[in-house]
C-alpha cells in the first residue's frame, strides 16, 4: 500500500489512479493522518 499526503495527491492524481488501476492500493493522509484509502474497484461492484 502506497501512503500519499493530500497535496501530493492532487499534484499527481493520474499516476496515482494509474497505480491503482494496475492493483496497489493508497492510503490518503492528511498532515500525515490517514483519512482516505483509493482500492481497485472489481467489476462486480459495477453490478
């Protein structure tokens, strides 16, 4: 699991998405405190 602090995210949202696309999943902090976590979607929660 990749940690990512929120302006970092913003700065490169896409390479992050990208990340998760490819399986990792991240783990959204903000000033270090984890408020957020980006997970693959399967396509049973399209359902």
């Amino acid at each position: 699991m990749r940690t990512v602090n929120i302006s970092e995210l913003r700065a490169q949202l896409s390479a992050h998405i990208q990340l998760v696309r490819e399986g990792e999943e991240v783990l959204v902090c903000d000033r270090n405190k984890p408020v957020a976590r980006i997970v693959p979607c399967s396509l049973a929660d399209h359902s």
